[in-house]
C-alpha cells in the first residue's frame, strides 16, 4: 500500500500541530487537574475545521478524508487527548452517522451545525448494564405514533454534558432483540432529558463524561435515523468507522510519550553521559519507535480502506486493538525513562500514560476488537 501523503493531507498534519503547540499546550496540565475544557477552545477547533473533517463542504464540513482526519487526530492527541475525543465523537459517531444514515432534513437541522462546530454531539449506546453486550440495551423508545418515548439510563457519555445533540439508541420492539433497535436524535433540554454529575476520572479528565437520564422524553418520530429497526446495525457501523479516529488517538498519545521521553534522554545525564547512549534506554527509544510506526502504518490501512470504499471493520479494529496497546506499552515505558520526573505532572508523560488506558476501553474494549477480528478472519 502507498501511503504517500498529498499536498492537503501534509498541510491538515501541520495545521492540526501548530494548533496543538499554541493553543492545546498551554493549560493542559491546568486543565487536566480542573477537569475542564474552556468554551472557547472548543469553538476554535470548530472555526479550524477540526469538527466536521470528513463531512461534505455543502453541510459545513471540511470535505477531507479520513486519511487527514487520522493525521490531524495525531498530532492532537499528542498533546491532548481530551481535545482530540471530542473531536473523534463528533466526527466519526456523530457527523459521520448522520451524513451517512440520517435523512436530507435531519442533515440540514443537525449536521450543518455539527460539521461547523457551532455545537457539539455525543453518541449514547453504553449503558450501566450494557458496555461490551450492547444488544442488552435496556433503554426503551415505544412507538406513540407520532413520537417515541424515550426512558432508561445512559453511562459514560462522551461530551455528555457539553452536547446539544445526542444519538441514543434505545430498544423499540423488545421481542424483536437487536432487530427492534433504534437511534434517535434527541436535543438537549427536552422535557424529561437530565443529564447526570460529570465522572472523575484517571484520564482524558478534560472531556467530560456523564450518565443521561430519560424520563418520558417525547422524541418526534421525524428524529429516527434510517429505517424502523436499524439502530443496532446504526450503531455498530458508525463505531466500525469510530475506531479508526480512536486508533488514531491512541497512535498519538504514544508517540506523543515516545518523543518526550526521545527528547529527555538526549539531555538527561546519568553516569556522565546522556542517558541515551546508555543500551537500557536506546533499546526502550528502538522498541518504542518501531511498535509505534507500526500502529501508524495500520492505522493508515484503515483509513485508506475507508476512503477506497473498501469494508474497515476488520482494518480499523486491528488498529486501535494494536495502536491502543502500543499508546499503553509507550506512555509507560515513557514515565520510566523520565524517572523520577516522569512521576511529576510537568513533565506531561504521566497524564499521556493516564490517558493512554481509556483508548483500550473506550469504542469497543481489547476484547471486543479481538471479536471483531476473530470472527471476522474465521468466517472468511
Ligand atoms: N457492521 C454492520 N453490522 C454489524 C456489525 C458491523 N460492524 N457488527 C455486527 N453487526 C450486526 C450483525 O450482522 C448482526 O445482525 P444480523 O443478526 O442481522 O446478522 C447484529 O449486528 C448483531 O451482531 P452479533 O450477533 O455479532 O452481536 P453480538 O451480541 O455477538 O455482539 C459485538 C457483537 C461486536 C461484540 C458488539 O456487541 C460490540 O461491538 N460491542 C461493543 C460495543 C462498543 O463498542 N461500545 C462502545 C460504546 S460507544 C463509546 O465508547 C463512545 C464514546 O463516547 C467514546
């Protein structure tokens, strides 16, 4: 596979970087210790184009690839993991579900405003009994003709309380299982909607995470996307394409860590010599560079299959099964090469290897990747 990067695709890596270095850097540590994430650099990210990457220019997106998006999703994530969610749950779940999937007014009303960054969007399937098993969905949306009624509980929501827009999948037709599910667009502030406290968590502590309640919240029947039934299929083909942005995510939280601990070892000295130049630490730097490129290069792979119209379920889980261990491995293997300072928050290896855990969890666990790709290579 050629993975030669265009003219556009170079300039969207370098934007994503300069952004990163000027305006994520400064206040990370702040902002990881407060747990929170400033408006206005959440509308900064929108007015760059950050957003709504992938989506058509004519619904105010930025009409690029997904091989840009992963690149720009890097060199976010090298500095910030938290910024760099909120741009993969609103790109790959949110914008690309409904661009996909959602009909000509439901991309008009929601997705313009989405792509553009003017709000922000969450994608709500995991639930306090349904994480891995996400066909136990408990959360129910009854036909009442002209509405759906939603009620049950949501967990773990990405952007859960900055959202205005939110995709919930919710069983319709009990009997009918995975059959009778369905996505629904609900806005924020409709009646019976709460949103619960904010997690306190180990990482990614700049993007918030919150449980949803709904209590017979009337969602308009115009608000299902796709077909009666589709949610399920709605939901797992979204997250096929989500795990690529989080395999990208993962691929920069390591290689982030990587060129941290790169540039320490070259100035630290232990032994009167740059601890570099001692075999313990170069053969660390060697297995750390080779495992990151290539999580890169299957990373890639994924995207490419995605922009070629080629199936990405087995390319983009293989990724972030492989990116997310390596950003693990890394960030670890980063802190130990910082010692005693790596230990210390200004040093910035610490809340990378913080960080680094939930891309293992997150969009599918470990395990569940390993379905994917199990079945997927032994069924072909
Ligand atoms: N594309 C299309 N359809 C798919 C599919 C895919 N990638 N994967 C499964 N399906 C379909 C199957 O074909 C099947 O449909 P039919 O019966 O019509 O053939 C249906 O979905 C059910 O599939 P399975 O029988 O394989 O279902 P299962 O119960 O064995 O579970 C699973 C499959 C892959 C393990 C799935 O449950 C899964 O992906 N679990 C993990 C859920 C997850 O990723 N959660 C993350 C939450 S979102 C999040 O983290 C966002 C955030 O805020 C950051």
């Amino acid at each position: 596979m050629d993975f030669s990067l265009s003219e556009e695709q170079l300039m969207i890596q370098q934007a994503a970087k300069d952004f990163a270095q000027n305006e994520l850097l400064p206040g990370v540590i702040e902002r990881d210790d407060a747990q929170t994430f400033p408006d206005e650099l959440v509308r900064k990210m929108g007015e760059l184009g950050f957003m709504g990457m992938m989506v058509n220019e004519k619904y105010g997106g930025s009409g690029l690839d997904t091989q840009a998006y992963v690149l720009a999703m890097e060199e976010l994530s090298k500095v910030d993991a938290s910024a760099s969610v909120m741009v993969s749950v609103n790109n790959s779940l949110v914008c690309w579900g409904l661009e996909t999937y959602g009909s000509e007014e439901q991309k008009q009303k929601y997705l313009t405003r989405l792509a553009s960054g003017e709000v922000i969007g969450a994608f709500c399937l995991s639930e306090p009994e349904a994480g891995s098993d996400a066909t136990s969905q408990k959360t129910t949306a009854i036909d009442k003709g002209d509405h759906y009624l939603l009620n049950g509980t949501k967990n773990w929501i990405t952007n859960g309380g900055r959202a205005e827009v939110f995709l919930v999948i919710a069983q319709t037709h009990v009997e009918k299982g995975h059959h009778g599910i369905n996505a629904l667009i609900v806005e924020k502030g409709m009646p019976g909607f709460e949103i619960g406290p904010k997690e306190n968590k180990l990482g990614i502590r700049g993007s918030d995470t919150h449980s949803l309640l709904f209590n017979d919240v009337k969602v308009p029947k115009e608000n299902r996307i796709g077909a009666d039934g589709f949610g399920f299929k709605f939901a797992m083909k979204t997250l096929a394409g989500g795990r690529i942005g989080i395999a990208a995510q993962a691929l920069g939280i390591a290689a982030g860590a990587y060129e941290l601990a790169l540039q320490y070892s070259k100035q630290r000295k232990a032994f009167g010599t740059e601890i570099s130049n001692h075999q313990a630490i170069a053969f660390k730097l060697a297995d750390m560079h080779t495992k990151i490129q290539a999580a890169r290069l299957l990373v890639y792979q994924a995207a490419t299959d995605k922009d070629n119209g080629n199936d990405y379920t087995l390319s983009g889980a293989m990724a972030k099964l492989y990116a997310s261990e390596v950003a693990m491995e890394t960030s670890v293997e980063a802190v130990q090469i910082h010692g005693g300072n790596g230990f210390v928050k200004d040093y910035h290896v610490e809340r990378l290897m913080r960080d680094a855990k939930i891309t293992q969890i997150y969009e599918g666990t470990s395990e569940i990747q390993k379905i994917v790709i199990s079945r997927s290579i032994i069924k072909d």
